[in-house]
C-alpha cells in the first residue's frame, strides 16, 4: 500500500506541474489576446460608440417602404417595436439563460463540452449566447483556422462581457435584432419583416416570428423562401422550444404548428420589385443634392447613402405606382403580339433586312472587332458564338435562360416595344407613379426623364392655346384642304384618311383638335406665328430647344415625358404650370431634418401663369371633346370610363411613336409606346396610333383607381366650371361648308409660302381693339 501511495506522489507531482503549465500558458495565451497580439480587440469607448451600416430607405407618400440602398441590408428600430412573442422566441431558441449571464454562458459551455464533444451528443446545442453573437455580428472575425476559431472565441467573450457592462439587457436585444443576419442577404429584424412579409417587425406573428427566428441556426438552409418545408420543420421546433421554457402553452403551439409557410416577398433590390426606374432616378437625384454643401453632416462630411441609414420621403404612392405597372403589363403583353403578327415575315428586325445591319454596325463589339481589321465574314463569325443569357419574355415574366450568339440577341431584343407612364398631381406636381419601361431588369433606359421623342400630335394644344392666348376667336374656322409649303421643301401635311380633303369643308378649332386634324394645325400655327407657339411651349413648362420649322405643329419637336407632363399641369391648376416633384423630405438616421421640400425645389411656387383663364377653359372644353367624341373616344366607348377626363392622343411620322395624355381634375397622366430602335415603327396606323398604342395604358389604370374606393377623390373629382362667357364663345358649329358666292370667287391656289409672323401673333390686334 506504502508502495502505491509512493507512486501516486510520484505521478500527481508531474501531472500537478503539467496542469500549472497549461494553465499558466493558457493565461499566458489569453493575455495575449486581451492585449491584442492577436488583433485589436475593441475598447470599451469603442463599443459604447457603435456605429453601424445602415440601407437608406425610400418611402411612398404614405411612409411605406418601396426601395433601399445598401451594402447591407440593415435598418434599424426600437425595442418598443418589437413584439414580446419575437422576443420569446429568440431567448427560448438562442439563449434561455440570456437575462442571468454577463455574456457569456458558463454553464452552456460545460454542457457543450461534456455532451457534443465527450459523449458525440448534437442534440445539446451550441454554447454561443446572444452577447457572444452579437459580439460577432457587430466586429465580424479576422482568422481562419483551428487556431483562429479559439482566438476569435475568446475576443468574442471579452468584447462580450464588455458589452454586458455597458449596455442594459433590452439595449442588447435591441442591437441584435437590428444587425443579426436573416437570410438573402438581410440584416436586422425590420428588413427581414419588410422583406419576408411585407409587414413591419411590430406587426409580425407567432408564425412569422418563429420563422425568422429559425432561420437564424442557418440562414441558406433554412430560408423560406428557397426551402419552405425546411422553414416550416424549423418554425416547429421554435415554437417547442418556447413550450419547454414556459413561453407558449401548448394548444396555442400546437395550432401554430400547422401553419403553412406563407410569404410576401418584397424585392428591395435595385432592378427588382416596385417602381425600379422611380428608385433609379432617386438615386442619381440623390447624388446630385448630396454633394451640396447646405446637405452635409455637421462635421461637413458627405452623407453616404449606402451606409448612413437616410430616410428618403418620396411623393410616390405605391398603391398607384401597382395599379400603374398592372396596366402597363397586361396592355403590352398584348400589342406586342398584335405588333409581331402584323409584321409576321416582314419584320425590320430580322437578320437579313437593312435596320438589322445598321443595328449590328452600332453596336459596341461589332465596333471593336472593326477597328482590329477583321473582315465583315470574320466579325459575323465572331459574333455568332453562343452564350448562355437569361432573355425577357412577356410569357415568363421572371426570364428564361437560352444560349444565344451576340446576333440572336441584338434580333430578339430589337422586337420589343418598350412603354413608359407618368402620373402627377396637377396642383402639387408631385409624382404618383413612374413607369419608366417595361422592366428594369432587361431595359434600364428610362423613357420619362432620359428620352427624348417627337411627340406628335400632343403638341397639338400647345399651338391652340397659343392661337387661343393671342386672340383667335375659339370659333374661328379652317378648312380641311391640305395645300403645299413651297419655301419648305414644298411640304404638304395630309391628314388620316377619315378626315374629308375639301377646300369646301371647315372645321372649327374644337372640331380640329379634338379629331386631330394635321392641314389645320399647321394652318393655326401658320396664323398664330411660329415663334409665339414656341414661347407658349416655353411659358407651359418645355424646356427643351424646339426647331422653328411648321412641322412643330405636328408634334415634330423633341420632348421628354416629364416635361411633356408638366406642359399639361397649367390646364387643371389655374393656368399655372407645375413642377414635377419627386421628393418631399430627406431625414438622417435619427430623424434630423436634412433637406426640406422647399429646400430641394425652391423655385417650384414662383411659377407664374401660362396664359388666361378664358384661354384654360376653352382648350379644356377642346379636349374634353377629343375624350367624349373625337380620337380618344374610345375611353368612353370600348372602356366604358365615365370619369371626368379630357385628352389628346399623338402618333408621329411612321407610325414610330404613340401617345395619350390624360387629363382629369385632380391627375395629369402621359403614356407613350414605341420601339427604343427609331427606325422601327409600327406596320400600320391602326396598330400604332396613339389611341390604340397609348391609350389603353391609361385606360386600366383608371378602371384599377376606380375599383379602389381609396381613390374616390382622384376618380370622382368634376372639372371646373367653365363661364358663361367662354361657353358663349365655343356655342357654334363644329364644321360648316361655304356657301356659294364664297366657293365661286375662291382662289384655286393649293399652295402657300410658310411666313414668320410676329411674336405676338397675327391677332394681337383683336386685343387691342377690345382694349
């Protein structure tokens, strides 16, 4: 027995001595980490003061949230936002003994060590608390490696155990749930909520909880929206664990239990999800507004838009920017196939026709392949290799993948026609909805505010109301005849084949305009002067250069839609045109004011009047007429709309273009169609005029806002009242035909020189005669 006590001794000493040395070492090794020899572990100043990257976030009229810029996706909220199951969940899931540890769990970790590493047991679960992750999450990890791992294990317990110090448990909660990572690249709570379920963290249910609460054990595995079943058996095993520690009862569990996955996938991302092109042209505002110096932080730095969590208070109203796209989707999907049938073998897009070359020759790799001195049969060969794309397609919206050569791609692409649709407030000018194209995904070149088309018969009532302003009598007649500009190039502007051409015939403005008839604008601007309808265009809100040539008349000039809009406020705001505004307010992260509306548009109120009342109701009366029995008819006929809407449609030389605007009390809209390829138009006037290209867009839009009782107040809204004097001077025939002296001892001469008349128009005179 003395033998074996003797041996012991001599065994204990050594072991004794070893434990000491691993000890010493493992103090040794830690203060060489708490000191930093293995990284900088952050300070307690550092902590106290954290800042973290948060997305910017764009919000409709109504504070809804429709976009984000970010690095990371990550806004944050407070802890009264969070709702107490949320929170249950978290602790009963991650960390059960979150409120008696001072971050890090003692006795987790023995349970680790002793269950999963002693006795292989997985079911123990892991020893990490929520401090530790948080500590994770906040300063991320520097090193790889078995090694690493400890090093980074243990600076995550200093720095938790620091945070623990400074920061109350709901603040800790609180900076978790706004930073933890959740699936798709999603960071914090309120972005998880928005995204997953359109909801906001406060409004979120046992079932949506429990959810993403799940999902934070692996974020690809268990992401709802890749692998439902797999979130589902994962939400189940949540709502247990809220069982097992006294958070749920179980019948409430129990039912919970069988809930199905159900999603409301918001995509933030930005060429996906709600008004693209909007977000898009926020985002280049944005940058222009930031880089003044009135906009800057305090200390002066720039405000960065991807990391500074700003609130961006837009006059977009979802809702109608939904309806909006709706509209535009189900019409186009429909002329695009109208418009491919038409063509049928014909098309201009096809390989072997002329517009085809020309495209090839535009483009950037033909272009380069050129300038190395291959031949033409060398670059076709080079740009026939097959390549695997994702293409566009009106059947499946969401793309399909195919392997097509350079050349395939540029044929495909150059069938579709494109779309664009801008709705504001005439009073206001603010911007309801914004559709710049027919998606962003495929066509990222925004059709409101970067392109520039002829306009065509749109413009149309810009030179009436010049005619008008100067004192044409609203009663004035012209005939239908068309007749030849001999100093332009012996011009002679015809009409649709539904107008009569007879010297005999007169129509009066109204009935010219509202049936759009080409020989008697050009003959009103003619009469008014080519340089008073272009500063009418001017004083309307263009401001665009416009050629001082006849053609004008029929919508030759070059405009954006944006402006086009604007052109058309003056109408329903008593005569004064109205800036299009895009965005009200910006706030920092935490609610400072950093730009107002009145600092981002202060020129927008000093508009002055375009022109007279008088003058704004009878063009009104003009294309209220064009809406109830001329061009645009076919809103009351085929569409059966019985709101108060006056309008004008356009199409242009070619049938390149088609055009509606749309004007009601209280909303000015301005649709367009045509191929981005201005070479190509549409086979036929009946296919590509802008009542059957354009209009119909508007069409749905009103018949979606007239379904929403939530839009009484746009859809039901009544013009004013037009006076007694300005009906009084619209009371006369729409056309007549002159008599038989008048007929008798006209001049047979089909031809007429094209004069500049003074700016103030040849009518100036009337008004100084009534003065």
């Amino acid at each position: 027995m003395k033998l074996n006590k003797k041996r012991l001794k001599k065994f204990i000493k050594p072991i004794g001595f070893s434990l000491l040395g691993l000890l010493l070492a493992f103090i040794c090794f830690y203060a060489s980490i708490y000191f930093g020899l293995w990284g900088k572990i952050p300070s307690k100043e550092t902590i106290a003061e954290l800042k973290q990257s948060q997305a910017t976030q764009i919000l409709d009229r109504n504070e809804d949230l429709i976009g984000k810029l970010y690095i990371y996706d990550r806004q944050s909220i407070k802890y009264s936002d969070f709702p107490q199951h949320l929170l249950d969940a978290l602790i009963a899931t991650e960390d059960v003994r979150f409120y008696e540890h001072n971050g890090v769990d003692n006795k987790s970790l023995l349970r680790v060590f002793f269950k999963s590493i002693l006795l292989s047991d997985d079911s123990s679960g892991g020893g990490s608390t929520i401090t530790l992750q948080l500590a994770k999450n906040l300063f991320g990890r520097d090193r790889s490696g078995a090694i690493g791992l400890v090093v980074n294990k243990i600076k995550e317990s200093i720095v938790a155990k620091r945070i623990e110090k400074i920061y109350s448990k709901k603040e800790i909660l609180t900076m978790y749930l706004n930073t933890v990572p959740f699936p798709d690249n999603t960071y914090g709570i309120e972005s998880a909520s928005e995204k997953f379920f359109n909801v906001r963290t406060k409004d979120l249910s046992l079932t949506q909880s429990a959810i993403l609460v799940g999902s934070l054990k692996a974020n690809h595995y268990y992401n709802p929206r890749l692998f439902p079943d797999n979130a589902k058996q994962r939400k189940n095993v949540v709502l247990q664990q809220m069982v097992n520690y006294g958070y749920l009862d179980t019948e409430k569990a129990n039912v919970t239990k069988q809930e199905d996955v159900v999603l409301d996938y918001q995509y933030y991302a930005p060429n996906q999800g709600l008004a693209p092109y909007f977000r898009a042209e926020i985002k280049k505002q944005l940058d222009t507004i930031l880089d003044q110096k009135q906009f800057r932080k305090p200390n002066g730095e720039r405000y960065n838009l991807f990391h500074d969590g700003l609130k961006i208070y837009t006059t977009l109203d979802n809702t109608m920017q939904r309806y909006a796209e709706e509209a535009m989707r189900e019409h186009m999907k429909d002329l695009q196939s109208q418009y491919e049938k038409a063509y049928g073998k014909n098309a201009p897009w096809l390989k072997n026709k002329p517009t085809f070359i020309a495209a090839k020759k535009r483009l950037k790799r033909y272009k380069a392949l050129k300038s190395q001195g291959l031949s033409e049969k060398d670059i076709n060969d080079s740009l026939s290799k097959p390549y695997e794309t994702e293409l566009f397609s009106w059947d499946d919206e969401k793309g399909e993948a195919q392997s097509l050569s350079t050349l395939d791609s540029l044929e495909y692409y150059m069938k579709f026609l494109n779309a664009g649709m801008i709705s504001l407030d005439p009073k206001s000018g603010e911007i309801r909805s914004y559709v710049g194209g027919i998606d962003y995904r495929y066509f990222q070149f925004d059709h409101i505010s970067q392109s520039k088309r002829q306009v065509g018969s749109t413009f149309k009532p810009i030179v009436y109301t010049a005619a008008i302003e100067n004192g044409m009598p609203p009663c004035t007649y012209f005939p239908t005849k068309a007749i030849t500009y001999t100093d332009v190039d012996n011009w002679t502007p015809t009409n649709a084949s539904d107008i009569p051409d007879d010297d005999d015939l007169n129509y009066s403005l109204e009935k010219a305009l509202s049936n759009s008839v080409n020989t008697v604008a050009v003959k009103v601007l003619y009469e008014t002067g080519i340089e008073t309808v272009i500063d009418q265009a001017h004083k309307m809100g263009i401001k665009s250069d416009i050629e001082e040539v006849p053609s004008i008349a029929l919508g030759s000039a070059n405009l954006s839609m944006i402006e086009l809009a604007k052109a058309y406020t003056p109408f329903v705001n008593e005569s004064v045109p109205s800036t299009p505004i895009f965005i009200t307010k910006i706030e920092d992260k935490n609610g400072n004011l950093i730009a107002s509306y009145e600092d981002l548009y202060p020129k927008a109120k000093n508009e002055e009047k375009a022109f007279k009342d008088e003058t704004r109701q009878a063009m009104l009366e003009f294309m209220k007429a064009t809406v109830d029995e001329g061009t645009a008819n076919r809103l009351r006929s085929k569409y059966q709309l019985t709101n108060a809407i006056a309008g004008k449609t356009g199409t242009t030389q070619d049938n390149k273009d088609g055009w509606f605007v749309g004007i009601t009390p209280k909303l000015i809209t301005v649709t367009w169609v045509g191929n981005d390829n201005q070479q190509i138009g549409f086979s036929s006037t009946g296919i590509g005029q802008g009542a059957n290209s354009a209009l119909p867009i508007f069409a749905k839009y009103f018949q979606k806002l007239n379904s929403d009782s939530n839009y009484n107040a746009i859809t039901q809204a009544s013009f004013e009242e037009t006076s007694e004097e300005v009906l009084s001077s619209l009371d006369c025939e729409p056309n007549k035909t002159d008599g038989f002296f008048k007929r008798l001892f006209k001049s047979d001469k089909d031809t007429k020189t094209f004069e500049k008349k003074e700016k103030k128009g040849i009518f100036s005179w009337l008004k100084k005669k009534k003065e």
